[in-house]
C-alpha cells in the first residue's frame, strides 16, 4: 500500500531524514517511535506532500507521490491528522466534520458513525472548534479525517498532551478503526500507545531507522527501549 524508500528530507541546510525507508500493508498498523527530534514529524509531513524528498521514492498504491501536492495526496486516500489538529476555530463540531467529508472507495464512514465513535462529540455537536477541551479537539480531528473515508489513516502524536482517561479513549478508537480494516500510519514518542495500537514499528534516530520490529520484539531487546525510547 505505502512504501518510503530511501527518503531525505532538508529543513535549509539542516539534513533532517537521512535514508528513511519503511512499508505499510494494506489492514495493517504501523508505527513510527523514537525522542523529540528524531525525524518522525518530518516523515509525514514528507509523506504528506509539505515537504518535498531530495531524493527518495513515495510510492502509494503503486503511484509515485513524492512530488504531488499536500491536496492531491489527501484525495488520493490519505487522512491525515496533524500534530496541531488543525480544528476550525469559528465552526461547530458538525460542521468540522462535514465540510470536506466525502464517500470513500472502500466502504463509507458517516456522521452517525463519528457520534457512535466519539458520543462525546455527538453531545457538543452545536459548540465551535474554540470550544472545545484539547481531548474533545483531538477526537474531532481523527473524526474528520475518517469522514474522509480515507485507506490510510495517518497520525501524528494523537496522544500528546491529553489526560490518561482521553488517551485510553483514543487508543480504544484507534483499535476500533484498526479492526474494521483500515491502514493505520501513526507518530507517537508514547510507546505505550503504539504498542496498544500498531502491529508492527519503526523506531528512527536522528533522522534514520534505527531498528524495525514487532511489538513482542521491541519489548524484548532492551538497549534499544532504554537507547531510543525512554520507556
């Protein structure tokens, strides 16, 4: 479904993604770990169409998509949830949620299906995006790119910042969402949440894969978890 190849990304002179490579299989969910820094953001924005690879290959369902802009990508079935949730300020949960929804190719995600995921939203269905705690803005955004009926989910730290109680409401969704079979992609630097939610990791070091593994198989090599994980 996805394959990174060989992927180098720039911020100016800075050398941020030295050779990233890495694969997402179609119902499968994969993580990206590692510190502050690391180059996990920078990977999706890249993947995302903000910042373009010098080189490296983005390959999508067969389609090379390194050079497509951030619109273009999206349409092609990608639903992206940013580090900043990116919520409409001024418009009402609902209206977050429908503005740029559309019928997907393989199955449909609708507004019923948002409230049955989210009640919390449903609730709160008339408050404006401002309005919102940052748990409640967080469910809004993952919601609104599900009503995009996307194949791939992608995620960037969906668990930063927010109480334990919303964090296991989170990893709960993530799951609901991974076993209906949807392709999950996500960032997180909480490797509790990653282990909860992905089959299969890629942990990054200044810019490179470090180590790639199964959940059972990151558990178990220590120097690795104490080295590049913090956990």
């Amino acid at each position: 479904m996805l394959r990174i190849e060989n992927l180098h990304a720039y911020y100016g002179l800075a050398h941020v993604l030295q050779g990233v490579s890495l694969d997402v299989k179609p119902g499968e969910a994969v993580s990206l770990l590692g510190r502050n820094g690391a180059g996990k953001t920078t990977t999706l924005l890249a993947l995302m169409g903000y910042l373009k690879p010098k080189p490296g290959v983005i390959e999508y369902e067969g389609r090379d998509i390194s050079r497509l802009s951030p619109w273009r990508v999206s349409r092609l079935g990608l639903g992206y949830v940013p580090q900043e949730r990116g919520v409409f300020a001024s418009l009402s949960v609902r209206e977050n949620l429908t503005v740029a929804a559309r019928r997907g190719r393989k199955g449909l995600w609708t507004l019923a299906d948002a409230w049955r995921l989210f009640p919390r939203l449903e609730e709160r269905r008339d408050n404006r995006g401002n309005q919102l705690s940052g748990g409640e803005q967080q469910m809004l955004a993952i919601a609104r790119a599900l009503l995009l009926n996307p194949s791939l989910l992608v995620l960037d730290e969906p668990s930063e910042g927010l109480a334990p109680l919303i964090v296991e409401e989170i990893i709960r969704t993530l799951r609901d969402v991974r076993d209906n079979g949807l392709s999950i992609l996500i960032v997180e630097q909480n490797a509790r949440v990653a282990f909860a939610v992905a089959d299969r990791h890629y942990v990054l070091s200044k810019g490179a894969v470090c180590y790639e593994g199964a959940t059972a198989d990151i558990r178990a090599n220590e120097a690795v978890v104490k080295q590049y994980l913090g956990v």
